[in-house]
C-alpha cells in the first residue's frame, strides 16, 4: 500500500506547513496529499512555493477557500468574504499561482480511498464527528461501494469514525487547528491511520509571521488562531447549525 501523508487546511502558515514536512513519516512517505484550503491566510506566496517543490509527490486537492481565491483575483467573487484576509491574500497570488489552484480537483481517488476537502459532493458542506449516520447517508449518496475510506478536512478538527462500515478520517489542520493546539494531519499506510500533531513553538511562528508577512492584520491573527486554541467545544456549538442544514 500507499504510505499517504494529508496535509488539510494550511491556511497560507508558512512556518506551521514547515513544521509538518519536517516530520519523519511526512518525509518519508510516498504521497502527500493536500486536502484543500492551501493558501487563503498570511503567507499564500511562500505556503504555495514551498508545497510546488515537493514535485510530483504532492497530490493537490481544492478547497473552497482556493476556489474563493481564484475567483477574488479574477473578480468574478460576489458573495461577502469569509473572512478579511481573503481578499488580501488573493491579491498576493501571482498569475502562475491563480493557474495551479483553478483547475484543481475537488476529489482524488488512491485505491480505495478518496480525498476531498470538506464532502465528495461539495468543497464547503458542514459534517461534523457527531453528525447522525443519516447526515452521513445523504453525503456519501452515489459514493462508489469500492471507496472504504472518505479523508477530509474543513472544520479543523481531527477525528476518526465508521459510517455503514466506511472509515471517515478527518485530517484536521495544519494551520488553524481547532481542539488542540499544534498543526494536525494524518498519516495512512497499511498499518491503517493515525492522527498526528507535529511540535511547532507557537510563540516563535507568530513572531514569524508578523515580521515576514505583510497582510495589515497579522498581529489580530496570529493572536486569534497561533497563540490561542479554540476549544472542540466552542468550534461545535458554532458548526452545528450548519451541519444540521
């Protein structure tokens, strides 16, 4: 089998993305698959560079967040930002970046697993660890019986469970994690999954970021998503209407 590396929601973190290639079995393994939402925060630049050297063992999946940015620079995006580094971050992007991330695909399929950033149906549906396996029905309606395995990311928090005796694994984020500190991926190899937390000094990345982007709001951020967890908690309270609609 495979020995496959995710890497979801790195959110444009330069020194949180550095620290996760950094671990061994990241380095060693054969794929890297980035499950979406790759650059849309405070270095997209230098996050999207880094991640094109990693050649052909990197596997690009998009999210919505690079859909958003892709439509931002080409001014075709009508709907109110997600959030204020958004429309900064496009602006950053150079034109060869905008055309790696526009034709991306929403959903990669190795073996029997398949990869996706949010569902295989849509790059932004909300489905949460507790969601009622009859949420989960309707996600997975039309999915392929040969597909065991559903990897995803979107709501930042890693977690693992069976759904009609089919693996759901949520890799988490690299750089906005939510539950617990620290960037999150997963690790998928004939041996089966795990969960994994890589050691980033959160202190030292923020002071990185403030000196070496330059998006106006980088201090406010790095307060909001480096030097403070949101709880697992807080985060499900806030998802929940959204699962359930």
């Amino acid at each position: 089998m495979t020995t496959v590396a995710v890497l979801a929601d790195i959110h444009g973190v330069l020194p949180a993305l550095e620290a996760v290639l950094a671990e061994k079995d990241v380095a060693s393994a054969d794929v890297i698959v980035l499950a979406g939402d790759i650059a849309s925060g405070p270095q997209p630049v230098e996050t999207l560079d880094l991640l094109v050297s990693l050649g052909e063992r990197a596997v690009w999946v998009r999210g919505n967040a690079d859909r958003e940015l892709v439509e931002m620079r080409r001014g075709t995006y009508t709907a109110e930002p997600p959030d204020a580094v958004s429309p900064w971050a496009a602006e950053q992007l150079r034109p060869d970046q905008v055309e790696l991330l526009a034709p991306l695909p929403t959903t990669v399929t190795i073996g029997e697993m398949l990869f996706c950033h949010a569902t295989p149906r849509d790059d932004e549906e909300m489905v949460l660890v507790d969601s009622p396996i009859s949420r989960w029905a309707q996600v997975f309606d039309g999915l392929p019986g040969e597909v065991r395995t559903v990897v995803c990311g979107h709501t930042h928090m890693p977690y693992a469970r069976l759904v009609d005796r089919r693996m759901v694994v949520n890799a988490g984020s690299v750089g906005m994690p939510y539950g617990a500190p620290g960037p999150s991926w997963a690790l998928l190899s004939e041996n089966g999954f795990q969960l994994r937390r890589a050691p980033l000094d959160a202190r030292r990345a923020a002071d990185r970021i403030v000196n070496e982007s330059t998006y106006p709001g980088r201090e406010e951020w790095v307060a909001e998503y480096l030097l403070q967890t949101y709880s697992d908690t807080e985060v499900l309270e806030v998802f929940r209407p959204r699962a359930e609609s």
